[in-house]
C-alpha cells in the first residue's frame, strides 16, 4: 500500500454513512449545529477553533475543510499561523498535564523492590 489516507478515500463516504444510518445523522446533525453560522460566536472564530482542534486530532480531511472554510469566513494566513501555534502549546500543555497524573501514579505505586 503506497497511501495510508488518500482523497479517494472520500469515494466510500455513502458506504460508512448507508452502514449505520442512525448514527452518521446523529453525527451530522451535531457536526451543522456546531457549525451552524447563526451562532452567537462568529463563524470565522468556529471556523478557526475547528482548524485548532483538527490540528490536535490530526484529522487531514477536517484540517482540509476547516481551513477551507476558514478562509471562506475571512480568516488571514496570519490568523492561521496563530491557531496552528496555540493548538501546538495546548497539546504539548496536555502532556504536561498528564506528567503530573503521571508523577501521583508513581508515587501511589511506591517504591520499587529490589
């Protein structure tokens, strides 16, 4: 296989969707309400912290679209630049924050025997 994740993926959209009918309308649902632009946050704010957690889950088709749509809303490169930054420190900050679970773990594990 010379791709893992490829744009002709897209081509089985109908497949997942028509597999579990209930579910990818829940889905949709949520993801137009989310993304509705009658919000009280502008859309190219929604827009811009789609692109920031599509940036954490590393979703290549939601980073895609959400710059896409970004751009659509008015979004510069600059503003761009800014989210791509913000959402690094924050995962990077997440790390972080599960070192300190990470250091109360040890601790409640006690002390290694030898």
């Amino acid at each position: 296989m010379s791709e893992y994740q490829s744009p002709k993926d897209r081509a089985y959209v109908d497949t997942l969707v028509n597999a579990a009918s209930k579910e990818a309308a829940a889905f949709f649902n949520l993801k137009h309400t989310a993304e509705r632009k009658d919000g009280v946050i502008p859309i190219k704010y929604r827009e811009l912290m789609s692109v920031a957690v599509a940036l954490t889950t590393q979703c290549a088709y939601c980073i895609e679209s959400h710059i896409k749509n970004a751009v659509e809303a008015g979004a510069t490169r600059e503003e761009i630049a800014e989210t791509v930054f913000i959402a690094a420190a924050l995962r990077a900050g997440g790390a972080v924050g599960n070192g300190l679970l990470a250091m109360r773990l040890f601790e409640e594990a006690g002390t290694p025997q030898i």
